[in-house]
C-alpha cells in the first residue's frame, strides 16, 4: 500500500495531534488543514471532533468547509468520522436547541437518556453488528475508549456496531468508504490503532 495523504479537518475543536500521530502510525501522511481545498487532493479525509454540534457546524461554515465535505463525502470518496465527526453527518442535533447537520446520513442525534452520568467517559464494550473492512481484526465486544452526552439514532443499514450506555447507540456506522465513530479510536490503544490502518486500507483500494 502507498502512502496515504489524509486530511484532518481543522475547524478548530478536537484533538488534531493525536489524531495526526495515529494516521502516521498507521502508514498514512497527516496534513492538518483547514483549506476546503485541500479535501480534493486529499486520498482520504478525516473529521475529529469534540464540542457541540451549533459550534460544530457554524465553524464549518465560516471556514467555508461545509458545501465542500458535503459534496466529497457524497462523491464516495475515503472518510473517517470521529466523536462529533460521526455526529455531524446527519440530519440534525439536540445539542443546545434543534440544530441541522451536514446531512449525509438519515437521523438525528439526541441526548443519553436521563438517569446516568453525562458526558459517557472511559472505556466501553462494542459490539459488531456486520461485518466491514473496517473491523478487520476487531475482536467483538473489544473497549474503546468514549467521551460524549449525545448520540446519533441511525437507520438500521448503517450501523455496524453498536455500544450501552443506558440505551444502545450506534458506535460505528459505515457506507461504502465513509465510517464514523462515536468513540476515539486514537485514544483506544492498539484496536484503535487498528481502525486507522483498515481504514487506509480501505482508502487506497481503488475498487
């Protein structure tokens, strides 16, 4: 596999260093940037994310960022969402007030149901639903490591693994080579590890 330059969109939230050091372990070339067009030249792009959804998506918008994932995620091409990176990709948000999203996926994301701590922090178990190239290798009911009081409420054909926290919540959802996280899986040791390697994998298959 040659080497894959991915893109990690700055909008200014979220833990870029991390995330740039995972893709590097993972054989791929990091470049943090915040110019819309830089996703073009881009093999694969990848959206990290904490903070709120109006934030979120107003960022996006100021950075001129928004129209542009838009149109790249829905021409088919290599995408990692992470925490609010998943979030963002669907139809609306709860967070502080109904708010809408990019709108690449079906759903809304609601708040962790009352009664339980928020946010969700620290390691969880996930369960596969389906098989994808992106689980390649992730054993079920393996713990990744989360940090969110939201979750997205998915159609069913996207989800491929799921987590509990007071409710079952979508912890990886995936369509052709778009794949969006809940949990941090550059905080989640050697697994985590492991989802950006079949990640660039995936990316670099041209198929």
């Amino acid at each position: 596999m040659g080497a894959v330059r991915v893109v990690i969109v700055d909008y200014g939230a979220g833990n870029l260093r991390s995330v740039a050091k995972a893709v590097a372990y993972a054989g791929g070339v990091p470049v943090i940037s915040q110019n819309p067009h830089d996703l073009w030249e881009a093999d694969a792009v990848v959206m990290p994310g904490v903070g709120a959804a109006a934030d979120t998506m107003r960022s996006l918008e100021a950075l001129g960022l928004a129209q542009p994932l838009r149109q790249y995620i829905l021409a088919g091409r290599p995408f990692l969402g992470i925490c609010m990176g998943q979030q963002v990709l669907f139809e609306m948000s709860e967070e502080g007030g109904v708010h809408p999203c990019l709108g690449i996926l079906k759903g809304r994301v609601v708040r962790l149901p009352q009664g339980i701590k928020v946010p969700h922090m620290g390691w969880n178990q996930v369960h596969i639903l389906k098989s994808h190239p992106a689980l390649e290798g992730i054993p079920d009911g393996a713990y990744f490591y989360f940090v969110h009081s939201y979750y997205p409420q998915a159609e069913e054909d996207v989800v491929i693994a799921e987590a509990h926290y007071g409710v079952d919540f979508p912890a990886v959802v995936a369509r052709g080579k778009l794949v969006a996280t809940q949990f941090h899986p550059e905080k989640s040791g050697v697994l985590g590890l492991r989802i950006y390697e079949n990640f660039l994998r995936l990316a670099a298959d041209k198929g």
